[in-house]
C-alpha cells in the first residue's frame, strides 16, 4: 500500500489546536512507518484514534477516519 493510500484514512480539516497537530504528526509518520517491514496499519491506527479520543473526548473519531472504506476498496480490488 502506498503512503499516499495509507494517509487518506485521518482527515484534519475538521479539528483544531493539539488534536490538529497530533493528526499532522501522525499524517507525515505514517509514511515513514510505511516503510518498515513489521509496520501494521491497523495497529497503527487504532493507537491514533485512541490519542485523539483522550485529547478531545468530544471529537467524533470515526468522522476523521476513512479507513474502513478504503479497506473496503482495498479488499475489491
């Protein structure tokens, strides 16, 4: 999976202060993990989303994450 696919999942369009800049930081990481042979985007993902539940309890999660449709893709193709 390339990084640009993988980057698509946590949109940061929505949120502002820390939990805009937690989403930034793990936007730009994500394509460095990428690289790493052991690296699990789901894993990876989960983590994510738990940081930015604690940072803003108020903030809809699954609203930024668009990873279930793009496994749906992915498993169609």
């Amino acid at each position: 999976m390339s990084a640009e696919l993988e980057l698509r999942w946590l949109k940061t369009e929505t949120v502002r202060g820390t939990v805009k800049r937690f989403a930034e930081f793990c936007k730009e990481d994500v394509r460095h993990q990428a690289k790493l042979d052991d690296f699990d985007l789901t894993t990876y993902q989960e983590a994510v989303k738990l940081v930015l539940q604690k940072l803003d309890n108020s903030l809809s999660v699954d609203k930024m994450f668009q990873a279930e449709k793009i496994q749906e893709q992915d498993n169609a193709d």
